[in-house]
C-alpha cells in the first residue's frame, strides 16, 4: 500500500506527522483530493477543513483559517499559524 508522508507545521510547533492514505480539502477553484502518486502541488486553503484519511478507515480533521498546502513526491508539508483565529 502507497502512503503519504505528511507534516503539519507552525511556526512554534509540529502540529501532526505521519504517513497517511489521502487528503481531502478545498481551495478557491473547488474540492481536491491528494493520493500516493499525486502530481506536485501547490495550493492556499482558506477556512476549510483539511481531512486526512489514515488505515482502518480513522480520520482527522484540521480547520485553520489560513494554510498552504504543497505536495512533492508523495510528501505534503501543510504550513499554518494557529495563531491567525
């Protein structure tokens, strides 16, 4: 089975990290998923949830009001500052 490996960052702290099995958001041209084998990426999201898909069907579901997404190569940094809310 292919993985993402997947890191959730602020500027004080890893919020999340590990290897997961998709990620489902919206940014301003509509819904996306990222898979293992994805294209690179890059996008802004804006006060929409950011769901991570993990084995055994067990999720996650981050909302902040700002982040950048970016995907290369199977491995997604997400940056954002929780102190935006």
């Amino acid at each position: 089975m292919n993985f993402l490996n997947v890191r959730i960052v602020t500027p004080r702290a890893v919020v999340y990290e590990g290897q997961v099995l998709s990620i489902s958001s919206a940014n301003s041209a509509g819904k996306f998923d990222i898979l293992p084998g994805h294209a690179n990426f890059i996008t802004i999201i804006e006060h929409s949830p950011i769901i991570i898909r993990m084995e055994k069907k067990r999720r996650l579901t981050f909302n902040f009001p700002v982040a950048i997404i970016s995907n290369m190569k199977n491995k997604v940094n997400i940056y954002t500052d929780l102190s935006l809310k």
